[in-house]
C-alpha cells in the first residue's frame, strides 16, 4: 500500500487546479489532467450522464494505446479490439445529480490502489463544486448576453428602421447569439404555408430567402400555433420538408409573437453535426424571441404614429393651401375689378393703373409660390427625414408652427437646391432656427413669413443668399445679421451671405 502523505501536495495542487478558470470546458479538462497526472495513468477520461445540458462531449487526456496488430492469417480478419486495461471509474456529484464518470486506465507502474481511489474521489468532490460554479457563471454570462442582445434590438427597431431592415435586425442578432450558422425569418403565406421571408448567413443567403414550408407539413401545425419547436437533427428529422434541410444540424424554431399576435417564427439551425443546443440556450433564445416580437409590434405602432401624424399634417397643409389660395385669389380678383372699374369710370393715370396691375401680379406670384412650397411639403416621404434644403426648412418651420400654433409662411425665391450648398445652407439653418425662437417669444405674434431667396445680390454686388424671417408680434425696429433690416410693424430678421 501507498503512503498517499507524500502525494498530498499533489492532491492539494490538483485541487486547486480544477478552480482555477470559471469556463465550463476548461474546469472539466483541468479536473480529467489533474486525475490523471495524481494517478500517473496513461489514460483518463469525463463520459457525461448528460452531455446535451451543456452542449459538450466527452472529455480526454491521452487516447489508449493502439492494439498490435493482428497476425497474419488465411481466415478473415476480425475488428481490432482495445486490449482490456485496469480501469479506475469514479462519479462526480453536482447537486445531488450525477454529472459524469471520471475513468481512468493504464496506470504505469501497476494497479490502481485503494489510495489511488481514495485521491480522486476527493479530486471529484472538489470537481463537482467547480463544475457547478462554472455552470453558473457561464449561465449568467449566457443571459447577460441575450439581455444585452435584445436590447440592443429593441433601440434598433425604434429608432426607426423599415420593416424589412427591422427583421434583418432581428434575424442577424439572434444568429450571432446563438452561434447559429443561419438566422431566419418565416412569416405565414395566404395559403396556409410560411415563408422565408428574411435570412441572415455566413454565406449568401439568396437560396434560402423564399423557401416555403408547403401546408400539410407536420411541424407548420405547430408553428402557426405559436408554439416553439427544437429540432435535433434538421437534415433528418421526418418533420422537415424544405429542399435545404440537409445543410442544417440542431434548430431552434420560436415563434415572433406578442399580444396574441403571430408576426412569424425565428428560425437558428446550425450547421450540420454542429452540437445540440442545451436548455439554458432554448430558453434564453425563446425570451429573446418574445422580446424582439414586442419591440417589432411597438416599432410597427409607432411607424403608424409617424405616419398617421403626417397624414394629419398633410390634411392641415390642404385646409391651410385651400384657405389662403381663395383667400388671395378673391381679393386679387376684387383688384383687378375695382381696377377695371377706376380705369373706366374714374379717369385714373395710367401710372396708377399699371401701379395696381402691378401689385395684383405681385400677388398672384406670391400664391403661387406658397402652392409650389404646399405641393413640395405633400410630397416628401412620410418616415423619410429631409435630405433637400427645402425639406430641411419647412421642416424647422413646422417645428415652430408646433410651438407658435399655427404654421409659419414659407416661400423660396430662385434655385435654393442648385445655387445654395454647404456650409452656408447649414449657416442659414441656424439663423432661421434662432429667428424663429424669437418669434414664438414675442406676444401677440400671429402670423410669420419665412422668404429664401437666393437671386438678392449683396451690396458688394457678389451673388448672395437673404434669409427673411418676419412676424407681427409687438413693434420693433427690425434685427439684422450679416445684412439690412426691414422697418414696420411687427420684426423682421435678416440674413445674408455670399453664395
């Protein structure tokens, strides 16, 4: 018998070995060397109870040694066999549950001792107390980093991605966190079937998009009842029927579903003899799911928001356009005739005449301009940010509307969008932002014009752009940047600059 004294520090070395990393696989290959370096045996091995929980094989040191080989004989040859070794096999306990079984053989100077046994069935208590804070450690590594995940989605889809970018989201997201080869995206056909509708893959994903799971296949059942279904091996798994099953291993299929809504099924396979998925990943991935399918369903209600709210801004755009056109066109109309009338009855100058002919084209000019500025708004993309200068202006004048209660007059004289580029369109932005602040503080304002125009030379003579900003609240004496003022009633803000 052994004095196991002297290998004592062996044993303590061993036992603080298996605690030395938090990492799952490297806690079970640090437990395995250290049981066979303790033993001195040729051979050791971890064979799991089970080995899908976490989604590893077995564990080994060096293999057995190779048979001889076989004498030369006339009969058929046999399979080689493994010459039979002494084996010394030891479980290990997490938790009350049986986690493995150590084995190790071939020891080299002999048998396996009662002190050999004894050594590392103490190796193995410690072993399971690693095993099980390795487990808990990569369990919340794992949820920490699908919470990560899923809201880093959730910012995604509400910051105002399209539909189609949203799903890509979701299925490029999803594939990464579950070391998928494949993120798909399935949604329900009109005759009963689904579709791939959106898929995000190492590899182009071009024959994978628009593959459908025809009706009468035994897993649709179940997806379009929402209901997730975990798949062991795609490529054989009777229950698959697409045409690229046979690329794919273990499948995770959840439902996108929220508020009894099914929006359609995730879809993470893996390549084929890719290893299986453990419990804690179906779970973590199916919460995901379920969060992406809120974050898809809140992203969808505020699209609706945004485009609802233009709609309405677009109707209040029309009443405004209706109101002013007949408005301006009546009294332009009642001009012209009072001046027909003057012209034939009165005697009036010609002088005269031409000045009120003049002011009536000036007029009608003036409508035409807020029509054209009205069409220009009506057509801007409902989601879509601005990208023309126009855009950008009658965007800050609706902001100031918002505040001011009702909208500001815009007109645009020359080719602001060939003639005006950056930075002096950014400069002017700036300076209508400002004017308009100080319109909307001043009392009693209730109406403010906004003009661009970009055909008012300097008075150097260079070409330049004038920004005019007026609005009727209170009497002022007029504000200028970088360029005149205009005196009346009310203030007036002007700015310029060369082009």
């Amino acid at each position: 018998m052994h004095d196991p004294v002297p290998r004592l520090p062996s044993l303590l070395e061993a036992v603080l070995s298996v605690g030395t990393d938090l990492e799952l696989r490297a806690t079970l290959q640090h437990i395995v060397d250290a049981a066979a370096e303790l033993t001195e045996a040729r051979y050791a091995a971890l064979d799991m109870t089970d080995p899908g929980r976490d989604g590893l094989t077995g564990i080994r040191t060096a293999e057995r040694p190779e048979p001889p080989e076989p004498p030369e004989s006339t009969e058929s040859p046999k399979p080689p066999e493994l010459p039979e070794l002494p084996e010394l096999v030891v479980p290990i306990h997490v938790d009350d549950e049986v986690f493995g079984d150590l084995r190790l053989a071939g020891k080299r100077d002999g048998p396996f001792t009662d002190e050999d046994e004894q050594l590392v069935r103490v190796l193995a208590t410690q072993a399971g107390i690693a095993i099980g804070n390795a487990r808990l450690y990569e369990t919340a590594r794992q949820r920490e980093r699908w919470i990560e995940g899923a809201a880093a989605v959730t910012t995604a889809l509400l910051s105002g991605e399209s539909a189609a970018d949203a799903l890509m989201t979701v299925a490029e997201r999803a594939r990464r966190l579950a070391e998928a080869s494949a993120g798909v995206i399935l949604q329900p056909t009109e005759d009963g079937g689904m579709e791939i509708v959106t898929a995000s893959t190492l590899d182009d994903p071009g024959d994978i998009v628009g593959v459908v799971i025809e009706p009468g296949s035994p897993v649709l059942e179940q997806l379009l009842g929402g209901e997730p279904v975990f798949i062991d091996d795609t490529a054989t798994d009777p229950r698959m029927t697409t045409r690229v099953r046979h690329r794919f291993g273990p499948s995770m299929m959840l439902p996108l579903q929220a508020g009894g809504r099914l929006l359609g099924t995730l879809a993470l396979p893996r390549r084929r003899g890719g290893r299986p998925y453990t419990a804690v990943e179906r779970l973590l991935a199916t919460q995901f799911a379920s969060q992406a399918a809120l974050a898809l369903v809140h992203a969808e209600a505020q699209h609706s928001r945004e485009r609802l709210a233009v709609y309405e801004d677009r109707d209040r755009i029309a009443r405004d356009l209706h109101d002013l056109v007949v408005q301006r066109l009546f009294a332009t109309g009642m001009m012209l005739e009072s001046t027909q009338r003057r012209s034939a009855g009165t005697g009036d100058t010609d002088k005269d005449v031409h000045a009120m002919l003049g002011h009536a084209v000036d007029e009608l000019q003036s409508t035409v301009q807020e029509v054209r500025t009205a069409i220009f708004a009506l057509q801007q993309p409902p989601a879509d940010a601005p990208t023309t200068f126009r855009g950008k202006v009658l965007r800050e004048a609706a902001g100031a509307g918002a505040v001011l209660g009702f909208q500001p007059s815009t007109r645009f004289t020359g080719a602001v969008e060939n003639r005006l580029a950056e930075p002096v369109a950014g400069r002017l932005l700036t300076a209508l932002r400002r004017a308009l602040t100080a319109a909307s503080r001043r009392a009693g304002a209730s109406r403010v014009e906004i003009t661009v125009d970009v055909t008012a030379p300097l008075p150097d003579g260079r070409p330049g752009v004038r920004l005019t900003v007026f609005d009727d609240g209170g009497a002022g004496n007029g504000h200028t940047e970088g360029g005149g003022a205009e005196g009346g009633a009310g203030t007036t803000v002007t700015w310029q600059s060369p082009l």
